[in-house]
C-alpha cells in the first residue's frame, strides 16, 4: 500500500535526521535499502488478490513493482557479469577485496552488494563482508544450473532492446533493430563474445527446461504441437 510506503519514508526521514545526514550521496544508500526491502516484502502481492486500482485512486504495490523490476533485474545482471558468486565460492569476502579484484568502486559494490542480499542472493555477513546465498550458486560459471550466460545476455543486449519497445509498437519495427541498426543473430555474427555467451545461454535455459520436463511424469506435449 503506498500509505505504507509513505509511512516508512517519513520514518527513514526521521531517522536520516536523527543521525545527522545532511547530504543526499550518504542519504540515497539508505532510502534505496528503505525500497528495495518493502518492495522484496511485498512482491507475493503481484498476480495475487490485490485489485488493479484502489479506492483513493493511490498506486498499487504489485504495478509499482512491475515498473520498478529493472532495478533488480539489472543489479542481478551486474553480479553475473563482475562474477561475484565465483568470488564467493570458498567464502565470505569484504567488499574491498571483490572491488580490488572486480576493478570496481568499494562504495558502489557494497551497496549492489547488501540491495542483493535483500534479495537473497548474497549474505549480508558482518561490517563489509558478504557470502553466497543458496540462490546465488546459479551465477556461479560452472555450478550445475548455471544461469549466468543467459543473465548477461538479457541484461546486456536483450535488456537495451527492451528499452525500444515503445518504439517497436508504434512502428511496427523490431526494437533490437531500432537499437543495434541490425537483427539479433547479424549482430551475433560481428560480436563472437556475445556469441559465445548467448549461446551458451541458449544450453542453459535448454538444460533447465529439460530438467523441468524430467521432473515431471505427467508432462504434455500435446498442445505445444496441436495446429
């Protein structure tokens, strides 16, 4: 509910106050950590009873987190790409350490680091220090069930054609087109890293789609093939 959400807003305003924050740099790490947790709280809420609109005409939780998904979609993305659960494999580790390896800033990393840990991917240990969650081991490269191919590929190239999309319904014309001035697979043929990584992808989501299949017994094919 947003009056929930404005709610802890003011709390996290009082609490931004009580410790003497003034700028917004040092401010922003605690409104983002504020959001990220409700809106993880609050995810059962999408596809479930919640009605499209409220009395009050506020925005509903589940739209605001169908608008907001990128955010966590891209942070997943970014830990895929800097290969942090490969890091983690043997261990907790600070995120000085991660940052020396990763070439990225200590800062920035540990506040992807703790929004992940929110999700459950990472965790939050003690001081600046991480570990991997059980959901985490999929971005592992070679962890049986590895989706971290086909999450770079999403988040690298399929996630810029997405942002196309507005410009796909009103033309007509594909959005990766409108954002690479070329088809996927012609793009995939000048770029052998992409390639390689949306290829392996592809044996992921086929691996995980079979293994789904196996699972189940009673598993039909029939509609997918009925003309």
């Amino acid at each position: 509910m947003v009056a929930r959400l404005l709610l802890r807003w003011r709390v996290l305003r009082s609490l931004v106050r009580a410790r003497g924050i003034v700028s917004w740099d040092e401010a922003r790490p605690l409104l983002n950590l504020c959001l990220s947790r409700l809106w993880l709280r609050d995810r059962s809420g999408v596809g479930g009873t919640q009605e499209a609109g409220s009395r009050n005409g506020n925005l509903p939780p589940a739209l605001f987190q169908m608008a907001t998904g990128y955010w966590l979609s891209q942070a997943v993305y970014v830990a895929a790409k800097l290969g942090l659960a490969d890091l983690l494999r043997d261990g907790p580790r600070s995120c000085q350490e991660l940052a020396a390896v990763t070439g990225t800033d200590p800062r920035c990393l540990f506040r992807l680091m703790r929004a992940l840990s929110a999700a459950r991917i990472f965790v939050h240990t003690q001081g600046d220090h991480f570990a991997l969650a059980t959901a985490g081991k999929s971005l592992q490269r070679d962890a049986p069930g590895s989706q971290r191919a086909i999450i770079m590929t999403l988040g690298e190239v399929h996630y810029q054609a997405w942002g196309n999309l507005l410009h796909s319904v009103r033309t007509g014309s594909t959005g990766f087109a409108s954002t690479f001035g070329t088809s996927l697979f012609a793009y995939l043929q000048s770029s052998p890293e992409a390639a390689d990584t949306f290829n392996r992808g592809m044996s992921d989501v086929a691996s995980m789609l079979a293994s789904a299949a196996s699972r189940d017994e009673g598993y039909d094919l029939r509609p997918t093939f009925h003309h």
